[in-house]
C-alpha cells in the first residue's frame, strides 16, 4: 500500500484576532471536540495513525480532547500556542509560543513534544533562529513551511532539525499546495490523485493535513470578508469525503511514526 503521512490542525474556525482575549472565548460556539471525535472515528475506522497538531490554547481549554487523541496512539504536537502569524509577532513572542505551546501539552501528554506547526505555514524573518528556538525547547521537527522548490522530497534535514512538507502540484505555472487547506476542499479529486502520483513515482509519501471545523458543514456565524467567507464555506467542505478516498488507498501515518522518532 502506498505511504502516506496525515496531519490534523486542531483548531475552531476562527481567526486569532476573534479570540485573542480569553474573555471573548464564550461567544464562540467551540466545536472543535465533537469535530475532532469524528477524524479520530473515521481514522479508527481505516486503522490509519495520525500527528494532530494541537493550539495551545485549544488544549487550555479543552484537555479531554488531548486524552482521546492520545487513548486512539496518534502523536500529539504544537500548532503553536496563540496561532498568530509568526512573521507579524516579535522574537520574544515566539519563543514564548513555542515554550507556551510545548509546556501545555508534554503537561497534558506526559511526553516531550515532537514537531511544531506554526499558523498558516509562517515563517519569521529569522528563519534559522526559529530552528535553533525549536531545538533548544526539545522539538526534533518543524512542519512549518511551503517547500521552496519542486516537490521533489517530503522530508529533509535542515539546521539539524527535520522539515516535513506539504504536498504540492505544479499547475498553471504555479506551485499548489492540493493536500490541505482550500486547493484540497475546492481541487477535483482527479487533480488531487495526479498530485499525489507524482510523489509515488519518486518514492516519497504525500503529506495531507485537514482542519477538524472542514468535517461539520453546521458552522457558527463569524463576520469575515467575502472572499474567505466565500472559501470556507460548507459548499466547500469536500474533506471528509477526500480524505476517506485517501484512506483507502494509502497507510498513513504520524510524522513521528515516518520520520522513526
Ligand atoms: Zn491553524
């Protein structure tokens, strides 16, 4: 069977400017239990393991949800503490982000965490000292950047710490990212299959990541702009019936399972 590996950003739907203060926490409905119980049931499923890569916050405020992952053997990692863009805050907020976030859930855990995921694959200017924070606070990978030039691996070793990759498809002259976020939801699943055939032909596994929030087509009112409004609606929410596809045909596995931490 073909080898896959599958990440799981855990987070709500919403931007980090709407819950920025934990006091505005109440006035969203957070479904991000009930949305991650049903990956973790579909998962079980097809007997495939997973990295779910956990907002600090998130578990903060919901650390059953770390139980359940943990009881079902995926691997629990950062996807950062606040989940703000890492390019827009200072050196000393990241390297509080990443302390924060990894405190969190080796508590929650038991274990050292892992790998770290920041927001929306952003980089701070200080790329290299971001790996050395990384190091120094006990991760041993970073799955936090796009890859810069073909899909040609998925997995290297950089500044001593592991990078891990999205998978990406050479279309229109441009360099997507098919196996996570929008290009999975909106990409026909034909697309999706030539993407992932590309990474067969050179021996390497896909890389997939999906948001629990893309598996409930009942989302909550948010005020967002048109456009994001517009990507990310339930229209739009292919995931669950994508990644099932995947499941059939892959054996996937957590970054810590490939890698052979
Ligand atoms: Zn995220």
């Amino acid at each position: 069977m073909r080898r896959g590996i599958l990440t799981v950003d855990v987070e709500d739907n919403f931007t980090c400017e709407e819950l920025v203060n934990k006091d505005d926490w109440p006035k969203y409905e957070s479904q991000v239990v009930d949305n991650t119980l049903r990956i973790l049931a579909l998962l079980k499923s097809n007997n495939a393991r997973a990295t779910f890569f956990i907002v600090g916050k998130v578990a903060e405020r919901h650390p059953e949800l770390i139980k359940y992952i943990c009881q079902d053997e995926h691997e629990i990692a950062s996807h950062s503490y606040w989940h703000k863009p890492l390019n827009l805050i200072s050196p000393r907020e990241i390297e509080e982000d990443i302390r924060m976030s990894r405190d969190i859930l080796s508590s929650l855990t038991g274990t050292p965490i892992l790998g770290y995921r920041s927001m929306g694959y952003s980089i701070p200017d200080d790329e290299k000292g971001f790996y050395t924070l990384l190091k120094e606070y006990g991760y041993a990978y970073s799955s936090s950047r796009k890859p810069e030039k073909k899909n040609n691996v998925q997995t290297i070793m950089n500044g001593n710490i592991f990078q891990i990759y999205p998978s990406v498809i050479n279309l229109f002259g441009s360099k997507l990212v098919f196996s996570g976020g929008t290009y999975f939801r909106i990409l026909p699943i034909y697309v999706i299959n030539k993407g992932c055939s590309v990474y067969q032909r050179l021996g390497q596994p896909i890389m997939i990541y999906v948001h629990p929030w893309e598996f409930n087509n009942d989302q909550p009112k948010r005020k967002v702009p048109l456009m994001q409004k517009m990507l990310q609606s339930p229209i739009t929410f292919t995931t669950e019936r994508k990644l099932t596809y995947l499941l059939q045909r892959y054996n996937f596995t957590s970054i810590k399972e490939y890698i052979g931490l």
